[in-house]
C-alpha cells in the first residue's frame, strides 16, 4: 500500500485527491493547503487529515503530488526530495531551467521519481495520433481559454503553451535529441502582469515547422492540434477526445473518423505514476521533459519581451 500526500488543493489539487482516494493499493494520507478551511472541507471528503504546513506530513507518506503556483514548485519539491519522497510536479517543474536541473540531479542522487504532469500526454487522443505520426512537416497547435484567474502568476507560455511545446517535442522525438534552428515568437499583456497571448513559429533542424498559438483571455475554450506529412493530414481536438484523417483518394482528398478510447487524462497520469514507483520505471513525462519544455518556454519569453522593448523603444 503506497502512501499518498496531495500539497495544494485549489481547482485542480482537488482533482488530485478525489483520484487517489479512489485507487486501489493508495492510501490519501492527507491533504496540504495554507487556507486550513479549504484542507479540512477536501479531507472530510476524501477521509483523510488536514494540514497546512506540508513538512507534517512528510514523515506519512511514500509520494506526493505537488498542485501549488510554478513560484512554489522548487523549493517544496526540493524538500520533499531530499525527505526522500516520489514527486508529481503539476506543470511546469519550475520557473527555470536551472531550478529544474539542480532537481533532476537531487533525485537523480536519491533515486526519486519525479513525474511533470503535462497532462495533455495522457489525453486518449495523444497516444494514438502518436501511432500514427510519420516524420511531420508542419505542426499547429491552438489552445485557447477564457479568463478564469488561475496560472496567472505565469506567462502563459508557462501557463499554457509549455503543452504544446511538450507534445510537438514528443512528436518529433527519434533517435537524435530534437534541436531547434529557429523561433520567431510574438506576444502581449492584456489582463495581468504577465503574458496573456502568445504566438510562436519553430523551425526545427529536421525540416520540421510548428506554429504555435495560446491565449487565456479567449470568449471560447479551444485545444487543437493539426499535424501536417506526406500522406495525411491529422485534425486533433483534445476537448471532445476526436481524431479526423483526412488523405487522398483517387483525386478527392477523403477523411475518417478515428475511434478513441475515451478516459479521464488526469486518472491516467496519476495511474502512471504510482505505476513507475511500484515498478521503478521512468515516467513518460520525466523531469528532464519538463526541463525541456521550460527551457523553449522561456525563450519564446524573452523573444517575445525583447521585441516588446525594442518597439517601445522605437516609438518614445
């Protein structure tokens, strides 16, 4: 029987909690949350105890999931490592590469699991369009949400296009590490501090191209992928968990209907990972995915400031 802590449970760190309350072979320990009201209002739920303090609980559990702002991830996850407890790291590991790595190293040394939870990886389309996907030659991505107030404390290159970013690396991905020629990258603050809109173009150095689009302040709710090669055309929504084909037949572009298994993603990333602990495995997402994905993350950042200064500076 694993034991399981759950540090965060807001919107999504619930989530977390109603899961693992419901797996065979995991106890929910306990549940971490400053606001103690909240702690309690989610153990009665789930039948396990409130804290608010995470360090109570480190001595109770085997793992924990971590579902905090990305400001909080390093040093709670650092500290929960080093306890010599599994990690789930809600995206992104941290907010830099090198808090990432001096993570991987630490639980590298320890013979930790960390798990990111890119939670799009686990979506039933992905591992599927993932069969099917044969040297892409053009990637578009669009994920669009309404405002809701949450992830804010990030870019959302961060907060929603780090997604993206994650799964077309997985697609690409071979027997050579995915290298980048180029990325032209646009962007803007509307209603927080942060970048709220965002559009970058990738060059890869196999050939391959992306475009890539994410917005938190959209009148509609969108997640689309369309994938691009030789032979087919692929139309991906993750919302509805569909996947069209369209390809030539005779001279008439034809399409089909792909069946999918439809399952909850977040159930399958959490199954996954009490799986890589009771068998030792790598996680499909593992820390060093998460790096990765950070680390073009922030560049498209800085691209998108440094233009963003360069036009203010033009126009003074």
């Amino acid at each position: 029987m694993l034991n399981i802590g759950v540090i965060g449970v807001g919107y999504l760190g619930q989530h977390h909690a109603r899961i693992y309350s419901g797996l065979e072979g995991v106890r929910l320990v306990g549940v971490v949350d400053i606001d103690m009201g909240r702690a309690e209002e989610i153990a009665k739920k789930y039948g396990c105890n409130a804290y608010t303090d995470y360090r109570e609980i480190l001595d109770k559990v085997d793992a924990l999931s971590i579902v905090t702002p990305t400001i909080s991830h390093y040093h709670i996850a650092m500290d929960c490592i080093t306890a010599g407890k599994h990690v789930l790291i809600e995206k992104p590991i941290t907010n830099s590469v090198e808090e990432a790595d001096r993570l991987i190293e630490e639980s590298q040394k320890r013979d930790i699991i960390i798990q990111v939870g890119h939670l799009e990886r686990f979506n039933p389309v992905f591992p599927v369009i993932l069969r099917l996907v044969n040297k892409p030659i053009f990637i578009e991505t669009e994920r669009l949400s309404p405002f809701l107030g949450r992830g804010i404390d990030v870019d959302i290159t961060l907060d929603l296009l780090i997604h993206d970013i994650d799964i077309i690396l997985a697609l690409l991905k071979s027997d050579k590490p995915v290298s980048i020629k180029d990325i032209k990258a646009t962007g803007s603050k509307v209603m927080t501090e942060n970048i709220d809109i965002a559009k970058a173009w990738i060059d890869f150095d196999n050939g391959s191209q992306a475009l890539l689009t994410a917005s938190r302040i959209s009148f509609e709710k969108s997640r689309k992928l369309k994938i691009f090669q030789e032979d087919a055309y692929f139309l991906v929504d993750y919302q509805n968990m569909e996947i069209k084909r369209f390809f030539m037949d005779g001279e008439k572009i034809n399409h089909e209907s792909i069946n999918i298994n439809k399952e909850e993603p977040l159930k399958e990333e959490i199954r996954d990972f009490i799986d890589c602990i009771i068998n030792r495995r790598r996680p499909i997402v593992s820390a060093m995915e998460g790096r990765d994905a950070i680390r073009i993350a922030l560049e498209i950042n800085r691209i998108i400031k440094e233009r963003k200064e360069v036009f203010n500076e033009a126009n003074d």
